[in-house]
C-alpha cells in the first residue's frame, strides 16, 4: 500500500487550503493534511511530531513563513519544508531557502507542488540515510578506538600529509602527551623519538612512520621515547602504509610494542651469562692456582715462624706471605661474584656484624668523610656467611670512599620490611615475604644511567688504571645472590648514590659468634694420614704438622693412602684429603677408611669450588673443610678443631660435621 502523507499545512485561507489539498490528490499522493493558521497552533502540531512534510503561507496576519521556518528547524529539524504562497519575491525565495527551507511555489504555479514534495521527501529520505550511516560509523570508530585503548601496543596512525589522526591510550602513555595533529617536521622534537642510545633524535627520515607514509614496509626498528616526565621506554616499531582506495593515498600506521622491560631482562641474562663465563673461568684455574698460592703462603708462614723479629729477611718474607694472601682474596672475590665459593651460612645478626667491624671502617674511610650508622632497633636475623656480609659491607664503603675524594657523609642503615608483588623495588628475581634490608649511600660524585648498567659486571671500573681491579661491586653482587638476596642501587650524577641490600629475613634463633680473641697455637702428637697428590703440598703440610708435634703419614694417592691406612699397625686418629685426587677421590678413599678404622676423623681440603666439590661426593657445609689457599695457623687450628670435635657420626659414613674453614 502507498503511504498516507502527513503534513502540516499553515495558511489562514481555507480556499487556498483546499485547493492544495486537491493538487496534491490529483497528482495521486495520498495525504492527510492538518490545516493551522496561528503560532500556538502550528507549534502544538509540531510538537505532536509524525509529521512528513510542512507546508507554510509565506505571509499570514499575526505569522510568517520565515518565523514557521524557523519553528520547524528547532522542533523537527529533519521534516522538509515547502513554502507555497502568491506574494513571496525572489529576495525572500533566496533567504528561505538559505534558511532551510527545501523548495518554494507559487500558488498559480500548483504544477510544480507534487514533483516538489516529492523530490522533498526523497531528499528527506535520503538525509535519513546518510545520517544513520554516519552514526553507525561514528560508532563503529567509537567501538575501534575503544577497542584500540585496551591494547597495550602503541598505535598511530597519520593521513597521507603525515597528520596524525589515531592516537590510541598505550600511544598516548608511551609519550605522555595528548593526541594532536602534528606535521612530520616536528614529530621526533615533539613526541621525543630517540635512537637506542637515548641520547641522539631521529632524523624525520628515520621515523618508522614517516618511512611508511613513503610506502616503505617497516619490521621491528628499535628506538626510545625519552618524555620529558616519566622513565624513558625502548620500544620495537613496525609501520605499514595503509591500503589505497581510489589511487589515493591514505596515510600510514606504526604499532609500538614496549620492550623495557623485556631489555632490562635481556640485559641482566647478559649479566648472568658474563658471570657465570668468569665464574667458570675462575673455577677452572681456581685449583692450580689456589695450590700454588698454598705453597706460597704456606712456606712464608713457615719461614716466618722461624725468623727472629728483627730478622733482616723478615720483611721481605712478610711482603711474599701478603702478596701470596692479596692473591687468595682475588681468588675468593672472582669465586664470589659468580656464587662458586664455599662459604658457611648461619643466622646472624646484622646489626651485631656492623657493630664489630665499625671500628675498623672509620679507620677505612679517613676522617674526611663522616660516617652515619641509623640500624633498626628490630634483630634482623638473616641466614649468611658472616665473612661475606663484612665483605659486601667493606665493599660498598671502600666504593662509597672513593666516590669521595673531598670527604662526605657516608650512611650506613638496617630495616626490616615485609615485601609484596606491589612494593618489590625491583621487577625479577623478587620472592614476597620478610626481608632485612641494608642501605649503604654516600654524597659523592653520583653515576650516570650508563654506568648503572654496567656497575656489576666484572672487571668493569671507571677508576683510573692501577686504583680497582673492577671486582668489588661484582663481587658484592655475588654474595648477595649465593645468599638469596637481591641488591637495588639509586642514583644520580652530583647527588650521590645508594646501595640497598635485601636479604631473606629468618625466625630462626642467632647462633653464637666464635670468639676472636688471639690463642696461642694449638699442637699434639695424634698421628695424621695426609692423601695429596700434589708432592709440594703434602711436604708442606707435613711441616706444617711435624712442627706442631703431630706424627704423619704421607701418600700421594687415594690408592696408596688406602694401602698405608690397612698396614699401619698403631692409631690413626685424623685424614687430611684432598677432595680430588686421580683415580680414587677423597670421598671414595674416606669411606674406604671408615669401614675398617671407624673412629678415624676426616679432614677435607680443596682448592675447588664447592659445586666441585659437592659433584664429588662432598656435601658443601655438612662437612669438616678447609679451602685451600690456607696459613699453618689455619692448618693447625683445623686440625686441633675437627680431632677434639664430640664425637659423631653422619649417615653415609661421612666423618663429623665442623664448618668449612678458609683463610
């Protein structure tokens, strides 16, 4: 069926009304028209609305077309609208029809009014049309850009004059500035686009994105964004020109994929890798050099205790006995930093460790430089090696020094904080849960963010030649991570820099410190089976023991230590053996010797790592140790120690377990 028009019709003469009606009946529109002649009435109708059409007298007595126009155009501004009238002039045509009127008649000219409503509503239709395909794609782009916010990708998007027209929320962040349109000219400057070194802009030529406006496929190109508030972010950008429609040009799009995080990562396997390339390094030569070390520090140990003071070669020995144990401890400090040392955990106090060694770090730092201790009245108990902890302390503070070369103020602080997934200041490597913090920071000359990244590598130092072997912040590194800690540095050039520990906080009871106090040195007659295949330390250790009255058996093999153990007719109270030995090792050979001489006490000693030394049968800690390079000092005191342990027996017939010993 054909649609009944309805239409509002204002004219105050009712002939005139009905002649217009009967026009458009004979040119076969069916209509129903509702004929007004004031304001009030007009307006009512309006308001009213399912109206298609409004046609309108140009001039009535208390109402004009022009004024009825403007009616329409504030309540039904979509319903078109004719004027049909005898007076109106073509002045007034023009500025109705500027006004928003859709067509205009003369009443002697009824012909044209069918064609013209018509036309009117097929022009109304059409309007129809457009405005819904404009609102489904205002919001469909409602629904992509909302879309485009949730992703953590960065996404821009530029017309074909390099104007930027999509600017989504990760885009927006990574900038830390709104969407605006901003010319290519000005895009590195304004948005701060960065090679990878942070340092140098981007050339427009270089910009992913402009490449891509070229025509050019653009594929993971590395760049920064430095804002001007907020951390600098790398980022991988991939561009793509977009698809023309009609031979136009279009513009272009970049996807930026954050990657700060993934190259923090990057950097720290790096970091792991080195170490861990030096670490076996350092373990690979630990054992010849730790035993010729021994040799060096044991002889001048014994040639000391023969030497007179005052002995014009007592010096020169001291010199060789210092330079053997400087030697040592970069043997130990190349083991710590890549978590290869023996070392012997036990739950401490850190507060009480500062405390024992304050006295010695004010001689340390010189009396330019202030020292500030501020510790936590809380205990602080951490499980660790106490020799460790002073070391990453001695560390820090020598470093802390250095950066000090006009004096300072140095502070040194304990807490104890409860760490979660929100408050961990680090990103990797972070286990929640209690942790003991301690902060070593200075007022000295500050780090750049360059050298932040490197300040834990080994071997790297920005001291001049002959000042730092570049071990020391590795090597605190390295304590800290074999204690299952973790270490955060903040700093900033001119405004000094702090070091903050965090090391696993314990429930466990601290265990008594060994007192320090100087004995003299202990000696006996027990007799001892050496096994070392290394000649030159089995003859020092035998002088070593024969001097201190000890009776001694000497073998250079587990085989032959076996042989000596099964024909030896009198007591053999202690084994000193080497953890590695060919053909038998010192484990094998202790087991052996158990079996037929259970009171026999073991003793073992190595110039390996403790991993080493544990693949070979030796459980790092639970055992009686002794690291090589060692004094006679240490020898004797081992030796006194592990034969007057009570007497106990592991499973698995190890010997007694006496905490590993190095010197």
């Amino acid at each position: 069926m054909e649609k009944v028009l309805n239409i509002l019709h204002l004219e105050d003469d009712t002939n005139d009304a009905e002649l217009v009606q009967a026009t458009l009946g004979a040119d076969g529109l069916r209509c129903n028209v509702e004929t007004v002649c004031t304001r009030e009435q007009f307006r009512s109708v309006l308001e009213r609305g399912n109206l298609d059409l409004v046609l309108s007298d140009y001039s009535l007595p208390s109402f004009d077309g022009l004024s009825a126009l403007q009616v329409v155009r504030e309540i039904a501004p979509d319903v078109p609208f004719i004027l049909v009238s005898g007076t109106i002039g073509e002045e007034a045509a023009i500025e109705s029809l500027r006004n928003g009127a859709t067509d205009y008649i003369l009443k002697h000219r009824l012909s044209r009014l069918a064609p013209a409503v018509n036309r009117a509503l097929t022009e109304a239709e059409e309007r129809r049309a457009r405005h819904k395909a404009e609102s489904s794609l205002e919001k469909e782009r409602a629904f992509l850009k909302a879309v485009l916010d949730t992703i953590e990708t960065g996404i821009v998007v530029c017309d074909a004059n390099g104007v930027l027209t999509l600017f989504n929320r990760a885009a927006r962040e990574l900038h830390g500035l709104p969407e605006q349109a901003i010319t290519p000219e000005k895009w590195a400057k304004h948005y701060r686009l960065f090679q990878p070194d942070g340092k140098t802009l981007l050339e427009k030529e270089m910009i992913p994105l402009f490449r891509a406006l070229q025509g050019e496929h653009v594929q993971d190109v590395e760049m920064m964004i430095v804002p001007r508030d907020g951390p600098a972010r790398t980022v991988l950008a991939s561009a793509r020109p977009l698809p023309h429609t009609d031979g136009r040009n279009p513009g272009a799009v970049v996807a930026m994929h954050d990657i700060t995080e993934r190259k923090s990562l990057e950097e720290q396997l790096r970091l792991s890798q080195k170490i861990d390339a030096v670490g076996r390094l350092a373990g690979g030569i630990a054992h010849d050099f730790n035993n010729l070390l021994n040799v060096i520090i044991g002889y001048s140990d014994l040639a000391l205790m023969d030497l007179i003071p005052g002995h014009p070669s007592r010096d020169k020995i001291e010199q060789v006995y210092q330079a053997g144990q400087s030697a040592a401890s970069l043997t130990r400090q190349l083991l710590a930093f890549s978590r290869k040392q023996v070392i012997e955990p036990r739950v401490l106090e850190i507060n009480v460790v500062l405390t024992e060694i304050q006295k010695m770090l004010r001689r340390l730092i010189g009396e330019d430089i202030e020292l500030v201790f501020r510790m936590d009245a809380k205990e602080g108990l951490v499980k660790a090696d106490p020799g460790q902890v002073e070391q990453v302390v001695m560390n820090l503070v020598v470093n802390a020094r250095d950066a000090m070369p006009d004096g300072g103020t140095l502070t040194i602080e304990t807490a104890e904080v409860d760490l979660d997934q929100d408050n961990a200041p680090w990103q990797t490597g972070f286990e929640p849960g209690p942790y003991v913090t301690l902060a070593v920071s200075d007022t000295g000359t500050g780090m750049s963010p360059t050298v932040q990244a490197r300040i834990f590598e080994p071997f790297f130092t920005t001291k001049e030649r002959g000042r730092g072997t570049g071990l020391g912040l590795a090597t605190v590194y390295g304590i800290v991570k074999q204690s299952g800690g973790n270490i955060c540095v903040q700093s900033e050039v001119g405004h000094g820099t702090a070091f903050t520990i965090y090391l696993p906080r314990t429930e466990e009871p601290a265990e008594v410190s060994a007192s320090k106090e100087v004995v003299a040195l202990p000696v006996g007659n027990e007799t001892i089976l050496v096994a070392e295949d290394e000649a030159v330390i089995r003859d020092l250790i035998h002088h070593g023991l024969s001097a201190n009255g000890y009776s001694v058996l000497l073998a250079g093999s587990g085989l032959e230590a076996e042989q000596i153990a099964r024909n030896y007719k009198g007591q053999i109270r202690l084994l000193i053996t080497d953890v590695i030995m060919p053909k038998m090792s010192g484990a094998d050979l202790a087991r052996r010797l158990l079996d037929v001489r259970p009171e026999l006490r073991v003793l073992y000693m190595s110039g390996y790592t403790d991993d080493s030394v544990g693949q070979h049968g030796v459980p790092s800690g639970a055992v009686a140790f002794l690291q090589k390079p060692f004094s006679m000092n240490a020898l004797a005191r081992k030796v006194r120690e592990v034969l007057d342990a009570p007497e106990r027996t592991l499973a698995g017939s190890s010997p007694a377990p006496v905490a590993a010993t190095r010197d």
